[in-house]
C-alpha cells in the first residue's frame, strides 16, 4: 500500500474535505412489469425495468 511521503497540512485537509458535495441522482422515468411508473436512479433503471428490483 502507498504512503504519503509528506504530511498534509490540517488546513489542506480540512479545505479538501470541505469542498466535497454529495450529487443528487438523476431520476429516469420507467414502467415496472406490473404496469405501475415510477422515478428510480438512472443506474437502477434497466434492473427495475426488466423486473429483477422493487422500487
């Protein structure tokens, strides 16, 4: 495993951890196979399609 070869400042650490956002998923629109439409993630949406998920 890799380790850092110099020590990250707590300013830099913090300012990084500051900046990260978490992104809302895209919905897709999709028709289960028992007929009802719903909005599921984008990534979910063939697996929803197709039956193999619940919503």
């Amino acid at each position: 495993m890799a380790l850092p070869k110099y020590r990250t400042s707590r300013s830099r650490t913090r300012s990084r951890r500051a900046n990260w956002k978490a992104k809302v998923p895209q919905l897709a629109t999709v028709t289960t196979p028992e007929g009802e439409v719903v909005q599921v993630p984008q990534n979910l949406a063939a697996a929803v399609r197709k039956g193999y998920m619940k919503p």
